[in-house]
C-alpha cells in the first residue's frame, strides 16, 4: 500500500527547484522553508519517505526581520528544519563555497528543542544530508545552523555560522573568490582573457602554419599591465590578435558593469530595509507608532521613492 502523502516530498522539490528559477516572480519567492519528515517515520532512524513543508515566510529587503519572521514558523516543541535563502546576502570578509551554478544560495537550519529525545536529536543531525541531497546539496553553503531556541534563530546567529564555516575552511577556499558573492578578481580575469587569445593566437598560427610552412611560429602572448610581448609576424595575423584582445576586453567590462549595476541595486534594497529596521527600534525607544508608509529619516524617503522609480 502507498503512502498517503507520498507527493508531498516531491511538491516540496519542486517549490524548491522553483525559487531557484531566476524567472519566479518576487512575490512566490521565499526567504525560508520550515520543513518536516512526513508522518509515519516516528520510529525510522532514516526519512527515507521524505519530507514536506510545514510553513514559509515571504523574502523581504530586511533580512533581521524575515529572520524574526522564520522564528515565528517555529513550534517551540516539534523539530524542525529550515532552508533560508541568503542569496542575496552580503558579508565582508566572509568566505563561501562557490557551485557550478554561482554562489551558495541557502543555509539549512536544524531546530532541536531541548524536550527532544537523545534519539531525536542524533536522527536530526543523521537526516541533514539526505535533505539536502534531495533538494539540491550544490544549493547549500557550508555554514549551517542548529538551534534549541526559536531565540537563536536571528540574522546574528547566521554571521557566526559563516564566520565559522570560514575559518573551518581556510586555505580551501581560492583567494579569487572573496565575499559571499565569490566573483572573479581582476587578476583571474586577466587569466581568462589571456587564455582566450592564446587559444586563437594558436589557432590562427596552425593555419598559417599549413599554408606556408616558412613562417616562423609566433611566441605566446602574456597579459599583464597591457603588455602583449609578440615575434616577428605578417600583418594580417597582428590584425587578428587585436580583434580577438579587444574581443576579451569588451567581455571583461561587460560582465564588471553588469556586476557593478547588480550589486548597487541589492544594495539599495539593503539599504531601505536596515533603515525600516533602525525606524523601528527608535520608535519602540520613544513609544510612538510605527507606520512603514510614513517614514520618519529622510533617508529613508528619498531611498524607497527612487527604488520605487526603478
């Protein structure tokens, strides 16, 4: 006999697959998934049935706050585990693995409360992988969260998980790949360009080579500071080497302003939710009302009308 609620693993896949989709529309997207093993694995050391989705919270542009929000999903006395996007998460100076696909998008959160039996808590810890491998382990960071409290589930308890990811991982991670979005630095880029135009150089040298078995075989070039050391060759081959660098040029400015215009629009998304989050704190201070649609920091204001622009 099948179980009964044998779809609801792979609904949970899906609505997974879906967030990762960069045509979702923002308001389908999900800043975290409370997800719990389907019902008759009470006594099963393995979720081999699967799991399934308890409750969701929508993602914001303020990151403490969907972090509150994901605490409030949280029964108190029930385990539990929490996919959290952090795609869109910025730390200085905190390193990440970086997947085939970009950078890590998700952190898996365990909730253990302490009524838990020893056998609870060990099966919890024993399922973190096969959870991920079900939904996609190369979607996951390092940095992981296990928590006893819905208290512990905050934004600051995050940090700590990637600091101590980073430093678990130092010397695996490749210098080329700083921050939490892990992108190329200029040096890896010169790398780049530099093995695209030796390829064509070599490419275009073996052809003339079959033409005309005189001409001397031109020397690799190197990329470095604008400096293209080059033998003796026709003109018709210099004029094909300057293509092909102005070629890796252009891809290389490309792909820096589209991450420049990228990175300073999260940032202004950034920024207009920390400045709700520090409204509301001043007002909790002062005891007066807080309205989202009035702003009180001018900041604030001029930030959320030219978002609104975009």
């Amino acid at each position: 006999m099948s179980h009964p609620q044998r779809h609801l693993w792979p609904a949970l896949q899906r609505r997974f697959a879906d967030q990762n989709q960069p045509n979702t529309a923002p308001d389908r997207l999900m800043r975290g998934l409370c997800i719990v093993p389907l019902d008759g694995q009470e006594e099963s050391a393995t979720f081999s049935l699967g799991f399934r989705e308890e409750r969701s919270v929508r993602r914001t542009v303020s990151l403490a706050r969907d972090f509150q929000a994901l605490a409030g999903t949280v029964d108190s006395d029930q385990p539990c585990y929490i996919a959290i996007h952090v795609g869109d998460v910025e730390l200085d100076g905190a390193a990440t693995t970086v997947t085939a696909q970009g950078k890590a998008k998700w952190c898996l959160l365990t909730y253990v409360p302490p009524t838990c039996s020893a056998f609870e808590a060990k099966r919890m810890a024993d399922n973190r992988a096969g959870l991920k491998a079900g939904l996609g382990d190369d979607m996951f960071g390092p940095a992981s969260m296990w928590c006893v409290s819905p208290d512990q589930i905050t934004l600051s308890s995050y940090m700590r998980a990637v600091e101590a990811a980073a430093k678990a991982n130092e010397g695996k991670v490749s210098s080329a790949t700083p921050g939490i979005y892990g992108r190329r630095d200029d040096s890896s880029r010169q790398e780049l360009a530099a093995s695209k135009i030796q390829g064509a150089m070599r490419r275009k040298d073996s052809t003339r080579r079959s033409g005309d078995d005189g001409l001397q075989t031109p020397a690799a070039g190197t990329v470095g500071g604008g400096v293209m050391a080059l033998s003796a060759m026709g003109d018709s081959a210099v004029n094909a080497h300057a293509h092909v660098q102005g070629d890796a040029t252009e891809l290389i400015w490309e792909e820096r302003i589209k991450g420049v215009r990228q990175a300073y629009g999260d940032s202004r998304h950034r920024l207009v939710g920390a400045l709700e989050d520090l409204e509301r704190m001043l007002c909790n201070l002062t005891g007066d009302e807080y309205r989202q649609e009035e702003p009180i920091l001018r900041a604030r204001a001029h930030l959320a009308k030219s978002v609104s622009l975009d």
